[in-house]
C-alpha cells in the first residue's frame, strides 16, 4: 500500500532524512522507532503529501504523492505530531468538518461520526470546545478525525503520547485490530507499543534507517538475546564463573551473590540458537538450580545499541 | 467530490470560526460606530443637504479598511500555522488553492456582511430625498470589492508569519502603500525621485485603491476598475500559495 524509495529531505544543509526505503502492505502495522529528531515526522509528513521530498518518490496505494496527490491523500488517514485541532469549534463540529472535507455528506457522514465518536470515547466532550478539551481528549479527538472515512491507510505520529495508561491501551488495540484489514505506519518512542502493536518495525536514526524487521528479529539483534539466568543454591560464585565459563557456546558470564544465592547470566557466542540453554542444563547437573530461564533478547538494549553514537559502528 | 463543494466546505467552516469568537462581533459594532460618526459627525452628512452617500459615507471607507480589514485577515493562516492545523488542512484530499479561495471566500462573505448592515444610512438618505440608487449600489459594489483587495493583501502577510500581529502591522503598510500611492503629495515625492519619469509615476499611481473605487463613487462600473481589483485579488492569493508551498519545501 505504502512505498517509499530513496526517500531524501534535506533543510538547508542538514539532512533530515537520507534515502529510506520500505514498503507497508495491508495487514501490517510498521512502528517506526528513533530519537527525537530522527527525522520520523518528516518522513511521515512526506508519506502524507505535507512535505515534498528533495529526492525519492512515494506511491500511497499506486498513486504517487506528488503526481496524483488528490487521489492518493483520500486514501490516507493522517494524525500529525501534537494532534492539532482547530481550537475555534466543538468536537462536534470539527469532525463534521472533516467528514465534509472527506466527501462525506447526509447519513454517511452522520454514521461516520457516531462510529468514530464510539470508537475514540469523545460522547461526553460531543459539544464541548477544542480548546476546552484534555491533553487525552483532544489526542483522541484528532485521532477519531484521522479514521472518519475509514481509509486504508492510517498514519499516526505519536498515537499515544500524552495518554493516560488505560488510553494508551485503547489506543493500541484500536491500532492492532484496524492493522489487520489496513496498511499502519505508527511513530513511537515508547518501546513497549512495538511488542504490543506492531507486525514489524524501523529504527530510524539520523534519518538514516538502521535496523528493520519484526520486533523477535530485532530482540534477536540484542546481546541479551538467548542469554540464559540462572539462580543457584549453595554454589560458590567463582566456582560457577569457572564451569559456566568453559562451556563452547558460552561468550561471558556476568554473576551476582545475595547470601547463600548466586544468579548468573551467561550470553551466547551467537544469539538464539538453543544451544547454550542446552550446555547450561548439562554442566549445572548437580546443582541445586531454583530457577532457570532463556532470555528473548531486549528491545531496548538494541535501541540504544543502533542509536547511541559513540557504540554506532 | 468537486472544487466548488470543497471551497464551500471551508468557507463554512471559517465563517462558523469568525462568529464563535467574539471578534465577528466587535467588528461589527466598531465598523458601524465607526461609519456612523463620520457620516454624521465629520463627514457632515446633515450639513451638506445631499441626496448622496459618497462624500459623507463612502470616502471613508478606504481608511476604515485599512485598520479593519487587516483584523480580519490576520488569522487567516497565521493561526493555522501556530496551532498546526496547516499540516491537517493541506493533508486532506484538496487542493491548496481551495483552501486558500475558501477562506478568502469566507472573510471577504463576512465582510460584505458588515457592509450590508450599513442599510440604516442607505434608508435615512431615502427618507430625506431621493437620491440615485444606483449611484449608491455601484459604490457599495465598488467598496466591496476594495474590501477584498485589503482582505487578499492580508491573506500575504498572514502566510508569511506565525504571529497575528506583525501580520496585522505588515498588512496595515501594505494597505497604506495602496492608498497613498494616489495621494498627491506622494505623487509629487516620487516626480521628483524618479526625475519625471512619467511611466513609471502612473504605473505606481495605477495601484492606489482611491483612483479606482472613485468611478464607483461616481455611480461607474467601469471594467477597468473592477478588473484593477480583482487582479489584486487573484494576484495576491497566488502569491499566497506561494508562500505557503515555500514553508513546506524549506
């Protein structure tokens, strides 16, 4: 549905977004994850025709942007940075605007707005002014006039920012459940959200992508990534370091002493394979093990790893 | 869905913005005091025993719009910009022209609005002689459409900044540029600099407002003028998407 090729946008000198590439099909929900300042608003307001590109072309549901931006910005739904609404107007009336403006009229557009008013939780602000409204209300009113046409795509710039826990949770199942029958590009920082909601996601960095792949691929990039913990009972911590540390698929082994406890984490040489989860049943035969568990590897880690500067390889 | 649907969409909706503030209102009223106590108190309406608006009613009018026009106009994308929905409106599925017609169509809808609540004088000068209609038609015509060329000059100054009221002051100079262009002694200022170049003095004395609405004062709808405004009006919304193309590039 979405098609970005050798996206560039430059300001002046600075280069927001250097030459991205991806695709979004229906039936995907894509996080794109980076710093402030990575340049994830930018390449989203390009997808939505805000911005032109310096370079690259982008094709929403096989209409360019730039040739045939009319046709292909009916098909996109958009929710910029900060939610912007007019502050002059009722929730009421600012999504009967946009209906109009989507070329909805009479009953369609009267069903449009009751299904978005259900879906977003906006009946007790219906009359109330924008600018009146709660940082999560007036998130939500933006959003609900983002899938008032129920467009195929949907492209959200932070969805969940200043959201209460129990709104984001909404907001995300919202998301999932329309990423099934829609193409979703959603912008977060928040890493938890692409466990949650997403099929895949982009780690974005100095406009440059920098990782790419379901959210167990990019787990799986982390140092954590089939590490196995261990908690030992009456075991000597130097005597685990010792046997723990021989082991062939072993890379190092970190350990921790509280009291009589010892709890070792061993990484593996190569992620993910199951072997070290193997040798570490075999070589703690013997020991009084009370728990004992493979790590899938943390998101986080390899967050910071891919955009941190000084360990950016 | 057409242009004409979405221009009339946004014009709707600006026109709604206008009067759920209360700045549609103390336009209004000050627009109307304003008219009322020239036309009465300065402009001598009674002392001058004529069964006619233009001296006393219509040649204010270019110097009322010249501070209230620019009121109205600097919201127009100044507050679209601040607030952000800029990245919305020309997100949807319409083309930047017809979001620029459409809310120039709406301000200059609500000033003609203003001017149409003027009826009072129209019905006092009736009632006390009979004056041409249609002299007094054409002016209103003529005075609206000035109206319009202020509004789309501050349509510009709106583009440009984030702030309504530098907008509001570049826009006033700009108005006043217009009006004193045909003002003699600036006529003669500019004989002098330009050392008698007469072509240039009367392509620069062709842009003031007063030349051109004074055919409609007189009760001539004269197509030079009619087109000198509306070639303002459609220059200047140009320039305007433009300027707002050039905040997306850079």
């Amino acid at each position: 549905m979405i098609k970005v090729e050798n996206l560039t946008k430059t300001f002046g000198t600075k280069r927001a977004v250097d030459n991205v590439s991806f695709n979004v099909a229906r039936g995907e929900v894509l996080g794109f994850l980076g710093p402030n300042g990575a340049g994830k608003s930018t390449t989203m307001r390009m997808i939505t025709g805000f911005f032109p590109p310096s370079s690259g072309k982008i094709t929403v549901g096989g209409f360019d942007i730039l040739e045939q931006p009319i046709p292909a910005k009916r098909l996109i739904g958009y929710l910029p940075e900060n939610a912007p609404a007019y502050t002059d107007m009722t929730v009421h009336g600012f999504l009967d605007f946009t209906a109009e403006i989507r070329g909805l009229r009479g009953d369609a557009k009267k069903s449009a707005i009751n299904r978005v008013v259900e879906l977003c939780f906006l009946n007790a602000v219906l009359h109330q002014n924008v600018d009146t409204l709660s940082k999560g209300y007036r998130h939500r009113t933006c959003f609900a006039q983002s899938i008032i046409h129920d467009p195929d795509i949907l492209v959200l710039d932070e969805p969940t920012d200043g959201l209460d826990p129990n709104q984001k949770h909404e907001i995300r199942q919202l998301i999932r459940k329309m990423g099934e029958t829609k193409a979703i590009i959603f912008s977060t920082h928040i890493l938890e959200e692409v466990d949650a909601v997403c099929t895949r996601a982009i780690i974005i960095d100095r406009g440059a992508i920098v990782a790419n792949g379901t959210p167990e691929e990019l787990r799986r990039k982390s140092e954590w990534a089939g590490a196995v913990t261990l908690r030992l009972n009456g075991v000597p911590a130097n005597a685990v370091q010792e046997k723990l540390n021989h082991l062939r698929t072993a890379k190092k082994v970190s350990t921790a002493t509280n009291g009589n406890r010892v709890t070792a984490t061993v990484f593996p040489r190569t992620a993910g394979d199951g072997d070290l989860t193997r040798e570490v049943i075999e070589a703690t035969n013997g020991w009084q093990v009370e728990e004992l568990r493979t790590e899938e590897g943390r998101l986080d880690e390899v967050f910071r790893n891919l955009t941190l500067p000084d360990t950016k390889n | 869905m057409n242009s004409f649907g979405n221009i009339k969409t946004i014009a709707k909706r600006e026109l709604l913005a206008y009067f759920s503030s209360p700045v549609a209102y103390v336009f209004i009223v000050i627009f109307l005091l304003l008219n009322g106590f020239f036309t009465f108190m300065v402009g001598g309406f009674f002392e001058r025993g004529e069964a006619s608006l233009a001296n006393s009613f219509f040649m204010w009018h270019p110097w009322f719009y010249l501070f209230l026009v620019p009121a109205v106009g600097m919201r127009l994308w100044a507050d679209e910009r601040r607030v952000g929905t800029l990245e919305l409106l020309l997100t949807m599925p319409i083309a930047p022209w017809e979001a620029i017609v459409g809310k120039f169509v709406a301000s200059w809808l609500f000033l003609g609005l203003a001017l149409v609540l003027t009826f009072p004088v129209v019905l006092t000068v009736n009632h006390l002689g009979s004056p041409d209609n249609g002299v007094i038609f054409a002016a209103y015509v003529g005075s609206w459409l000035m109206a319009g060329a202020y509004l789309a000059v501050s349509c510009i100054t709106s583009a440009v900044t984030r702030s309504q009221v530098v907008s509001f002051i570049v826009s006033v100079v700009a108005c006043l540029f217009l009006i004193l262009a045909g003002f003699p002694p600036v006529i003669n200022l500019l004989q002098s600099l330009t050392h008698n170049w007469q072509w240039l003095v009367d392509v620069i004395t062709s842009f003031s407002v007063i030349t051109h609405f004074d055919g409609f004062q007189k009760g001539v709808l004269d197509s030079r003028d009619i087109i000198f405004f509306l070639s303002v009006i459609g220059f200047s919304l140009f320039t305007t998407s433009v300027i707002l193309r050039t905040h997306r590039t850079s």
